[in-house]
C-alpha cells in the first residue's frame, strides 16, 4: 500500500511524522498527506472518511491549514452511524469555529441529534453545541436544550446545563426562558448535575436583573446545600486530600457572593453558614486554602457583619504567613480589595504586610508595597515611611525604583511639616537618588524655596549627604542649585536650628563641592549645566572666591558640548567684564510658587489636545477675558470650510525662535504683554531666561550713559530691560508693532539707539547685529466689503522667513449702529498655518469712526505652488440681534 494513500492508518501518519529530523521533511510528508486526503475527498471516498478526518485533526493540531476539510466534518455528522458522528462532531469542535459561514449548514443536523432516541448522540450534539454555538444557532435550538434540561438521564441534563451557559452567554434575552429549570437542578443529588445547576444559576444573575431577584429566593435552599456538603460523610468519589467536593463548595460560595451582594436580606440569610466554613475548614491543604478564599472574598462581598468580616480579614493574615508564594499573593490581593471595606482590621496586618515587602519574590514585593500605600495615613505615616527608607538602603536594585516612586509618594502625601518633608526626601535621594524621576526633586525645590526658616538648615544637610551620596545624580542637582542659592548661609551658618550639630564650612569648601560635581565623570549635561550657574551665582556671593570660579568656569570653554561652552564664555565674560550688573544677574530666585506648579505638574500628565488646522479669536466671556480673542481650535462648523482637500499636510513650521519654540511660544496669547511690550528675541534674551533673570530696580546706575542718552524717550526702561534692545532685526520688528500712544514720536528714534548702544551689543564679546534686508512690499486690498462691514488687509513680510506673513487686519462699520461682541474667526487649507493674535477690541464704532485691528500669522507651506485661500465669519451683535456674515478671500497678491 502507498504510505500516503488515503488508506494510511492515523498512527502510521504520525510516526511518519515524528520521525522527521527537520522541518523541511515534516513539511514534505504533511504535503503528501494533505494531498492524498483532498484526492479522497474528490472522490467521495466514504470508506476512509472518518480516518482522512482524524489525520486532519491531527495535522491541524500541529498548526497547518485544514479548512478543505470542514464539509466531511458535515457529512459524517449527517450519517447515521455513532462512531462516524463522533470523528464528526470532534472535527466540528476542533476544524470550526462559530464565526464559519459552513456552520450554518449544521444547525438541522444538530437539531435532529437533540431529538435523537439514542443518549449518546444527544450528549454529542450538545457538546458541540456548547463549543460552537453562534446567536443564531442559539435562537434556533433554545427550546430543545430547554426541553433537555428536564431529561430523566443525568448526563444529558448535566450537558444541557453546560449547553444552556453558552447559548445565555450568546443571547441574554433567553434568560428568562431557563429560570426555571435552572432553579430545578439546585434541588439535585447528583453533585455533577448540581454543580453545573449552579453555574447555571450563577450566569443567569450576571445576564438579567431579573433573574437575580427570582434566584434569591432559593438563598435558604443553597445555603442547605452548602451546610450538608460540609457535614456529609466520607464519599470516595468527592473526596479530595480530606475535603467534600471542594469544587461545589466554592462554585456554591461564588452564586452566595452575588446573590449576597447588595441585599441585607439575603446576606443575613447565608452570614451563619459563612462562619462556619470560616471556621471548620482545614488550611494545611490547598483545597481548604481554596474554600477558604472563596470564602473570604463572599464575606467582602456580601453585606455581612463586622466580626465576620474581621474574622475573613484575619484568614488573609495567616495566608501571608504561608509559605506558598501563590496562597501569599491571592491574600494581598484580597487585601487590597478590603482595605476600602474595613481599614482598621488591615492596618492589624501592617507588620506582617511589611515584611511581605522585602520577599525574595518579586510579584509579592511589588503587591505587597501598593498594600502599604493604601494603608499609610496620617497617623502612622512616619513608622512606615522609616521601615520603607530603612529597606531601600538593602533592596535589590531591580525594585528600588517602584520603592523610591511610592516613598516620595508617601512623603508628598501625608508630609506633616516642611522638616519632616525635607529630611525624609534627602534620605530617599543619598540612598537611590538615580532612581527618582525629575518631578520629584523639582518638587523638592519647590518646597525649600517656599520655607525661607529652612534654607540654612537644608543647604547644610545636603553638604553633609553629598560628602558621602556624591554618585547620586539627582542629589547632586539639589545640592548643587541650594549652594548656589544659599551659599551664604551654609558659610556664615545662619539659621540653625534647636538640635542641630553646628558645622564649619568655609567659602573653598562650597566651591570644592560644585567643582566636584561639574568635573565629575558621570555627571549628565543637566548637573554640569547646573553646576556652571551655582558658580556664577557664588561668585557674587562669594567675592574673596571670584577669580578661582573664573579660572573654573573658563575650563569648559573648550567642552565638546556646545552647552557648556557657550556658558562657559558667557559666564566667565559676566565674571571678568560686568562686575557692576553681576550681583542682579545672579541675586537669589523669586519664592516659587507651590499652587502654581502643583497644577501645571498634573497637567502635564495629561495628554496634549490635538491642534486643529482653523484658527479663532474667542470672546470676552472666555477665562482670559480679553478683548476679541486668543488662538483657540475653532468649532466643528469651521473646519473644512473651503473642502479643500490635501493629503501633504506639513509639520508645525518653527518659528525660528528656538528659545520660544521651547516655550510652547505661538500656541497661546499671554492677555496682559501686548506686541509692544514684549521682549524681542536675542542672544541676551536667551542669557535672561537660561539665568531666570527677572528685572532690576529702575535706580541702578551704575550703566554707562550712553543709555540714558539715547533711551530718554522710552518710558520706564531698567538697565536690563534696556539689554533687549541689542538687536537691530529685532527693534525694528518691534517698532512696526508698538501703538503710536507708546511709541517715541522721534522718527529718528530707532536709528540714534542704533548708534548709541554699540557698547551694549558687545555685552557678551562678540554678539554684533547686522542690519536686515529690505523686505518685500505689497499692496493692501479690500479683502471683504458688505453693505455693512468692510475689511482691509496689508501685509508684511520677513526676508528671512519667506513663507511666513503677517496681515495686519483693520475692521470699519459702515453702518449706524454700534457693533458688540465683535468676534473674527478664519479658516484655511491644509497646507496653511495661521494664528491669530487677540483684537484691539470687541466694540466696533458706528459710521466709521473708529475701527478694530487684529493680526494675522500665516505660514504657507506650498509657496510658490499654491496661492492664499481664506474663509471668513464675523460675529457681532447689534440692537440685541445676533448677525453672522460670511465670505470667502481670494485676491491675495501673488507671492504670498
């Protein structure tokens, strides 16, 4: 006979098969197999098709693709004979799933095997009608397993109930059909029929409520059921390590947990029996250990006293001192779960739960330390948080980042004091400083600046720590930015506190920590960074010391790291050149505001709303109470408004102001700085802000007189202020914005401070300004005109920002009446970005006496391909009428 004939015995195929030393040849004989099957199958081979079934379950089994096989699965299922309705059905389970379309084809066949005389076929139809049934097979075949329920034979109603489970599962609107023979299995002997009567029971409440309600009312009658299983007899064939039925005894637990839930009636009813299996179950087996669970979690569940609960609560306290890590697991689950219903007799466990914390297991730690978390309150915050500080200092390396993330939750948290706060979080960052996420020592900052009693005594704890935690990265960034800032006080020992150890540290001694902490091989950009502006700041605290900081900071002038280097010039040219503004440069940070930070910290967690393509200037009721408006996403009757479509959409264009780029600039308006008042962008601009330099007081001297000469006309300007003023591109990009009520009327203004602030271009050595190009002209148009309404644009342009204009937008009422709430909104392609800046103001003058200008921000992705296209809608109310008029712009100059 060919060995790959149709005829081949099932397990002559599979020692073929296992006798393959390579993929390769597995492949070749499961080919010839496949082959030889479908040859068959063409042929109508009835004789072997029962064999040619099984080898194609068995090769599906070993994942190769079967489905030519699925209607010989159908036609044995339609003979008349068991066995081939056996090889049929299993093939109908294993080959099909309920998502086949073949599957429909079964349902009459599977309709009449329910019918069948013979048992045996019965019970396969329900197998397989409990593995594949679909919704519509469900609805189909209800009634007959319905029907079966009530079968005289043991098995069938045990099948039927199983049957039932999917079929409800399937369609929850036949709940109600099987209530009542489901409750009529709870009354079963049979403990196999009566298990799968629960479990009938127990779907049924979860898929109708009204289900529930009638299933509660056979509480009594379980909690019977579940008293004589306890109290039965030895019984061989339930008996398991001692234990009856343990598998019905908990199956009972779960349906008394939902029927207990929320009813005080029913949980009553059941609180006795609960005791008992509490009490009387064995928990030097698994088996009892499994009851005994599933006790404890009906206890939590149910509305049950508080003894019983604290009596579930204390099982789970000596299933922490199991030694099986999974018995251990499932009860800090379980605890967590308790801690919301009865805290008091978890907080009894605490020392046991601690202990849990440094298992060698990692899943219990990991459990075992979120418990803890919820169990820390005020009152026992500090034991806890010094048991946790107490292991870090021997935890694994792999775990003391989830340890170090909830102790700083913990001291954030439940912090009593400042003291207490700053002691606890200076221990967590010598022990695993590299461990805690920037937000955490940001805080901390955030802290020490807000508690001014405490800055000699922080600064002269985090001397003493880095003398001995100086490889801890983040403890190195607090010390280094509090020696900076209080330098002062760690030498002259101000502050100290009652208790404190007195210590004596010279100003060589601060410097030699920063010093070390810049050279340091392992320290990050950020620590270096940090370090180079502690020595700024101490070298106007420090005088005596200013010439060592310079021959310092001038080291890192030559770093591969352009960061550093450019500090390092700069810093060392404020040091050697401008002693006379140092002192304002450097003088100690503004208190930080700990509301304020708190708030953006938890905003930053959330995620980032996408910006949308139309731009809109909102009204007076918004939070920033502006006059007509900020950049805002406009509504959803905006968008598209042109049904233009474009699949190239650009990357947000920069700016080309990298410092504001980095700021979020252009995404919001600030409602107080107007474009006259705010500073333009320059190399000291980014010195200011790198060196969070606010202004100085207006009565300092101490600049060169230049700068009063040829600043005389602009009001109220410091000499710091006046160091925004070192760019030529960026005067007159602000001189085209300032209104002409704050603007000096001296049209030669900006040309003579030109001229005049040579010395203070210099500042920094080498920063000059060039004067700027011409920029290209264009001509203003009427871009909308109505017999009410008239818009004009003119436009301006940067050379070195070709795609990018500004449309200074004038609005004129031409009618009457006053205009209110006056509100501009725009639209505009794809490949266009356009931002808005907030309108003069919302009231428009009648007869043209007067008028509202906005600026407009349009980038142009595709210039030179494809021209400027705008959509238009104004908004405004007059004689307490709403009016809405819109437009379309399409006469932009070429160009832009």
């Amino acid at each position: 006979m060919n060995p790959f004939s149709s005829g081949t015995r099932l397990r002559d195929m599979i020692r073929a098969i296992r006798a393959c030393k390579t993929a390769a040849e597995e492949r070749a004989v499961v080919r010839k197999e496949c082959a030889a099957i479908r040859a068959a199958v063409s042929e109508n081979d009835q004789d072997y098709r029962h064999r040619n079934l099984a080898k194609l379950m068995f090769i599906h089994m070993l994942g190769y693709p079967t489905h030519f096989g699925q209607m010989e699965c159908l036609k044995l299922i339609a003979s008349s004979g068991f066995p081939e309705k056996r090889i049929g059905y299993l093939g109908l389970m294993l080959l099909l799933d309920e998502r086949q379309e073949v599957l429909m084809l079964v349902t009459n066949s599977l309709k009449q095997d329910l019918n069948h005389s013979n048992q045996y076929i019965v019970g396969l139809a329900l197998c397989a009608l409990g593995n594949i049934c679909s919704a519509e097979m469900a609805r189909d075949l209800a009634p007959e397993v319905e029907r079966l329920l009530q079968s005289r034979d043991q098995n069938i109603r045990k099948k039927a109930a199983l049957c039932s489970i999917r079929i409800i599962r399937k369609v929850p609107d036949l709940a109600e059909n099987f209530m009542g023979p489901a409750t009529a299995l709870l009354k079963e002997k049979h403990h196999g029929v009566l298990i799968t009567g629960i479990q009938l029971c127990h779907e049924l409440c979860k898929a109708s409520s009204e289900a529930l309600d009638y299933i509660r009312k056979y509480t009594e009658g379980l909690v019977r059921v579940l008293k004589d299983v306890m109290s039965s007899p030895y019984a061989p064939e339930y008996d398991i390590a001692g234990i009856t039925d343990p598998f019905l005894q908990i199956r009972l637990l779960k349906l008394l947990r939902v029927l207990g839930h929320g009813d005080p009636d029913s949980s009553d009813s059941m609180n006795d029996i609960l005791a008992q299996v509490a009490a009387k179950t064995e928990s030097n087996k698994n088996a009892g250990n499994a009851i005994l669970y599933e006790c404890v979690a009906t206890i939590m569940g149910i509305e049950a006293t508080t003894g019983l609960r604290v009596l579930a609560i204390n099982i789970l306290g000596r299933f922490l001192s199991n030694r099986d890590n999974n018995i251990r697991y499932v009860a800090l689950n379980m605890l967590m779960k308790a801690v919301s219903v009865d805290t008091q007799a978890v907080q009894r466990h605490r020392t046991t739960i601690l202990e849990c914390v440094k298992d060698s297991d990692a899943s219990i730690r990991k459990r075992a330390l979120e418990l803890v978390f919820l169990l820390v309150n005020e009152n026992n915050v500090k034991p806890l948080t010094k048991e946790l500080i107490e292991y870090l200092e021997v935890s694994d390396p792999e775990f003391k980042g989830d340890l170090t993330d909830k102790i700083c939750s913990i001291v954030e948290k439940f912090s009593p004091d400042k003291l207490w706060f700053t002691d606890q979080m200076l221990k967590v960052l010598s022990e695993a400083g590299n461990y805690v996420k920037d937000e955490v020592w940001h805080a901390l900052i955030v802290v020490i600046s807000n508690a001014p009693e405490l800055h000699g005594y922080t600064v002269r704890s985090l001397y003493r720590v880095i003398q001995s935690s100086g490889e801890q990265e983040t403890l190195v960034r607090v010390a280094v930015w509090c020696i900076g800032e209080y330098g002062d006080l760690l030498v002259n020992g101000t502050g100290i506190l009652e208790g404190e150890e007195p210590m004596t540290v010279t100003e060589s001694d601060a410097i030699d920590v920063v010093e070390s902490a810049l050279k340091s091989h392992t320290a990050d950009v950020t620590t270096r960074a940090m370090s180079l502006i502690a020595l700024l700041k101490l070298s106007s605290r420090f005088p005596h010391c200013s010439q060592r900081i310079r021959e310092i900071v001038i080291q890192q002038k030559g770093n591969l790291i352009l960061e550093l280097q450019q500090r390092s010039i700069e810093f060392n040219s404020i040091i050697q050149k401008h002693e006379n503004i140092k002192s304002a440069l450097v003088e100690r940070m503004p208190v930080l505001d700990e509301a304020t930070y708190t708030v953006k910290r938890a905003g930053s967690a959330q995620p980032g709303a996408p910006l949308e393509k139309t731009s809109k200037s909102t009204g007076p009721a918004t939070g920033l109470n502006l006059p007509n408006g900020v950049v805002k996403s406009a509504p959803a009757d905006l968008i598209d408004l042109l049904d233009l479509s474009s699949d190239d959409v650009p990357a947000p264009a920069s700016t080309g102001d990298f410092l504001n780029d980095l700021l979020g600039g252009g995404l919001t308006t600030n409602p107080s700085v107007s474009g006259a008042d705010q500073a333009p962008t320059s190399g000291t601009d980014i010195l200011m802000d790198l060196l969070s330099i606010g202004t100085t007081p207006q009565n300092n001297h101490s600049m060169p007189n230049v700068m009063s000469t040829t600043l005389d006309n602009l009001p109220s300007v410091s000499p710091l202020d006046s160091l925004s003023l070192t760019s030529p591109p960026a005067l007159s990009t602000q001189t085209s914005e300032v209104p002409p009520a704050t603007f000096p009327k001296d049209t030669s203004g900006p040309t003579k401070s030109l001229s005049g602030l040579a010395p203070v271009v210099d500042l920094l050595d080498g920063l000059s300004s060039t004067m700027p190009a011409q920029s290209p002209t264009y001509p203003s148009i009427v871009a909308f005109q109505s017999n009410n309404l008239k818009i004009m644009f003119s436009f301006s342009k940067l050379p070195e920002k070709p795609q990018v204009t500004q449309i200074e937008a004038t609005f004129t009422n031409l009618s009457p009446n006053v205009y209110t709430d006056f509100i501009f909104k725009a639209a505009v392609p794809k490949f266009i970005q356009l931002h808005l800046d907030p309108a003069s103001s919302n009231v428009l003058p009648a007869g043209g006496n007067g008028s509202i200008r906005q600026t407009l921000t349009v980038t142009n992705s595709q210039l030179g391909q494809k021209a400027l296209a705008m959509r238009i809608r104004l908004d405004y109310i007059v004689n307490n009428q709403a009016v809405q008029e819109q437009g379309q712009i399409n006469n932009f100059p070429s160009g832009l």
